[in-house]
C-alpha cells in the first residue's frame, strides 16, 4: 500500500457525504453526549481487527493503538484520515462506536471492508488502519510468538538449513 | 600523491581498488554516500525489523528524476501486478515507478550491500547479440579475455556454487561449496522439474563454510537488509577491506564529484567535488576511474561539458546516456500446502538456466533465468503476509496467519533487457541536485519485443508454482505496469569503434587517454538474467591489469 496522498484524502472526505448508509444504521438512537477521543476509538478498532486469542494478546495490549497514533503525528494525511474516519465511526455508531457492542462494531467494519469503496472516507480509513495495525502488531514480539516464530532472523539465523543435503 | 583517483565504491570502484592497491598504487577512492557499520547499520536482531528495508543514511540515496512512461494496454493487461488483497497494484494507465524507481545504495560497497549476491558470470553468447543475433552490440572481448577475472573475483569473494552452468567455461574456478536448498527452492525444484525444466544450485556471494576470516551464512533470509555477520560477499567486506589492508587507499565518503576537468587535449586534469556543506575540494591524479553506476556516471560525463567537449565528456559518439538498459523483472507468488517454512534459508539459492541462452525462448531473441524469489519479494517475516497475503480481519484472520505463515514461495524471472531509442539517461532540464547540478532522468519505454519475452517469463512462473502444486497465484508484480530496476546497464557502452562507443574493452575512454569506466554502463548487453555484479568486478579487475602498467 503507498503512502496517503491529499489527493485520495480529499477525494475519500468529499464522498462520504453521499455514501448510502451502513446497514447498522438501521435502528437505534444517536448518543449527542458522546464525544471520544480519536485514540480511544481506535484502540477500539484495532482490538477488533486484532482480538485477544489463546496464542497472543489483542493489539492495544501490545500497544498497537499507541504506535499507530504515533505514525499519524508523524504523517499528516494519515492524521486527518484517522480523526475523520473516527468521527464518521462514531457518527454511524448511534454516537459513540466504544460502546457499541461487538456484534454491531464487526457488522460495521465488514461493511466498511467489505462495502465501501476503497477511495471513500469508511474504506479508505478501514484499509488504512488495518494495513498499518497489522504491520505493528506482527512486529511485535508476542505477535510473532503467537505463529510458533521464537526469533528475529539474526543473532541466530537459521543453521540447520546448512546441514541438508541436496 | 594519488596514482589514481576512483569515483564511487560499488562493485567496481572496489574492484578496481583492490586491483590497483594490489600492484601497489596508491589509490584515493570518492564516495557520494556514507560508510555502513554491518555490526550495527543492520537491524536485524530486533522484533521490528520487518518494518523498514535496507536502512537509510544521510547521502546513502541519490536524486534523478522519470520522464512519463508509456500508457498501459488492454492487450497486455495479464501483465499487470496485482495481489489477492488490493486487486492490481498499479493505479493509473500508465507505467510508473514503483517506489524509488530504481532501487540502489549510495555507500563503501554501492549496491552490493543490498544486493541478494548472486554471483554469474555471462553466457558466452550474450557476448555477441549483434553478430550472432542482429540485436544490440557486441562486447570487444570475449568470455574467455574475462574468465581469469571471473576466477579471480570468486576466489577473493568466496562464492558457493556450481560450475556445470551451460555456456560458461569455469576452468580454473575455485568455488566453495554450493548451499543446500530452502524450503522455497525444493518446492520449486519439484515444480520445475515436473516441465522438464533442469533447477540448480545458484552460484552466491554468500559463504557456505568460513573463509578469509569471515563467518559461514546463517541461513537468515534477509541479504537485502544488509548482512550484519560479513558472511556475503558485499565489497565493503571483500575488495575494499583487502584494499585497506595494503595501506594504500584512502577513502573519502560523503564527496560528491561535481565535473571532471580536462587538458583541452587528452587528459583530465582535475576531479571537482563538493561535500554536503558546499564546499569544494579538487583532486588530480594520473588516472581517473569512473565507477559511479549507468546513471551516475552518464550524468558526470554531461555535466562536465565545456569547450573541449560541447556534447558532455567522452561524448564523441554521442553515446553517452544512449543504450539504457534495465531490470526486466517477474514474480509469482503462491502459498504451498507442504509443511514447510519458507522464511529460512539462502535467497535465491536455486536457479533455472534453461532459457538464458539468447535464442532459448521460442520466437524471441534475449533469454531469461528463473530462481527462488521469496526473500527479494519480502515474504520473510509475518508483517508482509498480513499486509499482502492474508486477507480479513479478527479472530478468523489470526487463525489463518498461524496456517499460512511460512508457506509462501515465489519464482522469480529476470530478463534480457536490449537497448532501444526510447530508453537512455539525459540531463533533466529543470530539476537539480543541492549543488545546483542537473539530475538524471530516466526515459524508459519496453517495446513489443522486451513485452513478448516478459509474458513468456510471467507464464513460465506460474507454470512452475502450479506444478509444484500452488493453485493460485495470489500476488505477481512486474516490469509491465512499474519502472523497478536494481541492474541498469548500457549508457556509456564500450566497444572497438569509437563512432558508436564510449570506451574501449578496457573501459578506457576513447578520447581521453587517462579516463576510465568500471561499472555497468559500459556493457554493451545486459546479458539473458544473469546479475551482473561478478562481471561489472571481472571487468574492473582487468582494466586494473591494465592499468598497472600504464601508471608505471
């Protein structure tokens, strides 16, 4: 995946004012008092993209959130994509995507993943978060352990591959 | 003070040093980039080292620029790059450079501390492409003016292989043992072998036991990155630290050669340069080597125009920048059912020979190779199957993670790139570098010829996967829809005739009696696949031969 340009991020902002709506929108009532933070909301995200398991731990707990809010304050296309995309996750959460239950936040990301157009707003900002947050969360230590991998490729190597025979 | 004076530490520069400190020449080597430290540059041992490439240094990357490339084609749109996840890679309907474009390491050992190392020597015939096949030129010597270079190379790098490679001579090689097989390399082979296709070991600058001081490789997948143990043959490691030992050469690291000035009659008299604050230095020397790569040098020799040379210097045929040849390029990538654990081992440790002869490709003339590519594809670590291969997300993608890590194989092909009118180096005419000097710019263009040939590769490879039992190519990326070269060759190319060359067989210029050229802008042909690092070093020892008289 390149780098965001401005040009995909004005073109995602501008269409997602006449997306149709998310499926999950379909019932319920929006939650003026909410108001999350941008970092809150994708800690959410990311835990669900990558949840606890028996093998490794959900990606926040390994600071994934933290790292990707970090890689935005250092790009800023990738800033104002996730500060949209997290408000638009909201605004199509009833008003608050942190509260919603598990069920309906996976319904919404499918739909995002699944759905959206890749050059609007809600697939854009999903192809983006996921892109990065799996990046950072299988460079991580207990990630890799999670897949039977117990090393980086060096001090070790790989010394039994000389001993074959071809 | 200087004997002779080398601009640029890649293959050849180092080559040449080494040569020349040899016989005993005092040698003042000028390098744009930084030096690497592999015990530290390198981050290998860390749990992040997925994310970044080749490290980055202050100077380690030069500018140029691309002239628009061609549009894409309907006909052609099996060619383009795509993966299962993202759909086709390329987003416009033009060809575009994929990154950097032209992927390449300013520093003390250039490209080859990047570089997978492997380590082949020509095919005789793709020596002669005009003479025997209509097409390109000839080079003004043959394989065997260069198999004592070849041999002596391979012995100072310590390369592991095979000599039963057809249409080489190795009479007198002395290579280390070849590496056994990865995982990726035995699934392949079983493929291969299934079209009747031969796969052997791939002869690499990597040692397979200890030599010259230098530990065996580890088997840790990640040549690209840097070799942080010193175990393959980058020519920090090999040439440079031979050269050092003889207290001859001094290098000097972060200089940017700015001109070459001449005598008005035969000689250059003086190497301009400049270091990143903008001060300038100039050096002067009986002899001066070009080694600064086929699009560095190119630029040098134009910018140095002046009155004694209008055109760019050693530009009396107006080849200079002509005849660019590139990195035509394909990989397959699948994911096996075997149990097996793709990210160990050798990259590109086998190869297929089979159709690198210039005629061994059924209607088209330019031959090709096909090797173990899963390393130089950058499947070596989870990150990159989670971006690239695996799709989903949540529970359900971790599960297929744990299934699916550590089977992708990729076969890759490199082809015949030959010269046409569309393709050279020129002088960008508004973009310039920190010192006010104009860039490179690329023009690149891939007629229906070089197209023809990338097709036969791109089936080929995922003829191979599927006979060796992968369903689905789930990722493939090629030179079609994306400019991504690691070789390029052919922009001051050599030959006998100084109306249609820059230099002679030695890369000596053939106007300017102590000006020389030691990389791969002199070939004349890329030759069918092959890398062409083990030549760019033969050529740079010989002309160092050469040399030891002529200083003397």
């Amino acid at each position: 995946m390149k780098p965001l340009s401005r040009r995909q991020l004005l073109v995602a902002t501008v269409y997602s004012a006449i997306l149709p709506a998310p499926q999950i929108l379909s019932a319920g009532t929006i939650n003026k008092q909410a108001s999350n933070h941008p970092q809150e909301i994708l800690t959410a995200m990311v835990d669900m993209i990558l949840p606890a398991d028996q093998h490794s731990p959900a990606a926040s707990q390994l600071g994934v959130n933290k790292a990707l809010w970090q890689l935005a304050e250092r790009n800023l296309n990738l800033k104002k994509l996730l500060i949209k995309g997290c408000r638009w996750l909201d605004k199509e959460s009833f008003g608050n995507f942190i509260t919603l239950p598990d069920n309906q936040k996976i319904e919404l990301l499918r739909w995002m993943d699944e759905r959206a157009s890749p050059k609007r707003l809600p697939g854009l900002f999903f192809r983006q978060v996921r892109y990065h947050s799996v990046g950072l969360y299988y460079a991580t230590e207990q990630a890799q352990k999670g897949l039977g991998l117990h090393q980086s490729p060096q001090p070790m190597g790989y010394p039994e591959i000389g001993l074959r025979d071809n | 003070m200087y004997d002779v004076i080398i601009v640029g530490s890649g293959a050849g520069g180092s080559a040449a040093a080494y040569g020349l400190t040899q016989a005993g020449h005092k040698v003042l080597l000028l390098e744009a980039g930084p030096r690497f430290n592999p015990a530290t540059d390198y981050p290998l041992t860390n749990s992040d080292w997925e994310l970044s490439l080749f490290p980055e240094k202050k100077g380690s990357q030069g500018k140029y620029t691309f002239a628009p490339m061609q549009k894409l084609e309907a006909r052609w749109q099996h060619l383009r790059s795509k993966n299962s996840l993202n759909g086709y890679l390329s987003p416009g309907d033009s060809r575009i450079p994929s990154g950097i474009g032209y992927h390449h390491v300013r520093g003390i050992g250039g490209s080859t501390l990047h570089f997978t190392g492997e380590s082949h020597r020509l095919h005789q015939q793709s020596m002669k492409m005009h003479s025997l096949f209509g097409v390109a030129a000839d080079w003004p010597l043959t394989y065997h003016n260069l198999m004592p270079y070849y041999n002596q190379a391979e012995k100072l790098i310590g390369v592991a292989g095979i000599t039963n490679i057809s249409g080489r001579d190795y009479n007198g090689s002395s290579l280390l043992p070849p590496h056994p097989f990865s995982d990726t390399s035995r699934i392949l082979q079983r493929g291969a072998e299934k079209l009747g296709m031969h796969w052997q070991a791939n002869n690499r600058a990597a040692l397979s036991q200890a030599y010259d001081g230098r530990p065996a490789c580890n088997y840790c997948h990640n040549c690209n990155r840097g070799c942080p143990r010193g175990d393959k043959g980058s020519a920090d490691v090999t040439f440079i630290r031979q050269a050092e030992l003889t207290g001859k050469l001094q290098i000097k690291t972060r200089l940017s050669v700015l001109k070459l000035e001449n005598d008005g009659n035969s000689k250059i008299s003086g190497v301009l340069c400049a270091d990143s604050s903008g001060q300038r230095f100039s050096f002067s020397a009986p002899i001066v080597i070009l080694a600064c790569g086929a699009l560095e040098t190119p630029r040098l020799l134009l910018n140095s125009a002046d009155a004694n040379s209008l055109e760019g210097l050693a530009n009396e045929s107006g080849q200079v920048g002509k005849n660019f040849m590139e990195t035509l390029s394909w990989t397959s990538t699948g994911l096996s059912n075997d149990s097996v654990q793709t990210f160990k081992g050798l990259p590109a440790d086998g190869i297929c020979w089979d159709f690198n002869a210039p005629d061994s490709v059924p209607h088209i003339i330019g031959g090709c190779r096909f090797s173990s590519t899963t390393a130089e594809a950058d499947l070596s670590g989870p990150v990159n199957y989670a971006r690239r291969l695996v799709k989903g997300w949540g529970a359900e993608f971790k599960d297929t993670m744990r299934q699916q890590f550590g089977h992708a194989i990729t076969v890759g092909a490199i082809g015949e790139s030959l010269p046409n009118d569309r393709s050279f180096i020129a002088l960008d005419a508004t973009a310039k570098d920190e010192h006010g000097l104009p860039l490179a710019r690329i023009n690149s263009y891939l007629p229906e010829t070089e197209l023809r040939r990338l097709e036969f590769m791109a089936k080929r490879c995922n003829s191979i996967l599927h006979a060796a039992g992968m369903t689905e190519v789930i990722e493939s990326y090629g030179s079609y829809d994306f400019f991504s070269s690691t070789h390029v060759f052919g922009t001051c190319r050599m030959g006998n005739d100084s109306n249609t060359s820059v230099t002679n067989s030695y890369g000596q210029s053939h106007r300017w009696n102590n000006l020389y050229i030691c990389d791969a802008s002199i070939f004349p042909s890329s030759g069918g696949g092959e890398s062409p690092s083990l030549t760019i070093e033969a050529l740079a020892l010989r002309m160092a031969n050469s040399l030891k008289h002529l200083v003397e």
